[in-house]
C-alpha cells in the first residue's frame, strides 16, 4: 500500500499565492460591472448552488437569441434589497 502523495510546499504556496490574485482580480473586475450584471450573475450562481430553489425558464427564439429566466421564492435579506 502506497502512501498518498503530498504536495511539495512550494507548489502548495504557489497555488495558495495564485489563488488570492485571482480572488482580487474577480474582486475588482466584479465591481467595475453595472448591478444588474452583478445580479444576474449572483442569480446564476445560485441557481448552480442550490437548484432546489430555483425555476430555470430557457427560451431560444430562431434568431438564435437565448433568454434565460430565473425565479425564486427564498426572500432575499434586508441588506440585499434595492
């Protein structure tokens, strides 16, 4: 039986270093987006997270033009309302 192989360190501090730049980099790249982008995309994810929740409506007209409608009945906490 062998043992699992353990990632040497620098290659843990260099995933580890990689990781926090893309962190800040989708940070500030998220808040140069207009907040209906930023709503959109926090609706996406969450429709990725918990699908449960959720109601997907695809529609694809033969223009090729895709619309994709997402409802939910979770209530959105104070602090997230506009």
């Amino acid at each position: 039986m062998s043992l699992p192989e353990e990632r040497p360190p620098l290659a843990s501090f260099i995933h580890e270093e990689m990781s926090q730049g893309i962190s800040n980099n989708l940070s500030q790249l998220l808040d140069l987006l207009p907040s209906v982008a930023r709503l959109r995309l926090v609706a996406f994810l969450h429709l990725v997270e918990q699908p449960d929740t959720m109601k997907a409506t695809l529609e694809v007209q033969p223009s090729g033009l895709l619309r994709l409608t997402l409802d939910t009945t979770v209530a959105p906490c104070p602090s997230q309302r506009n």
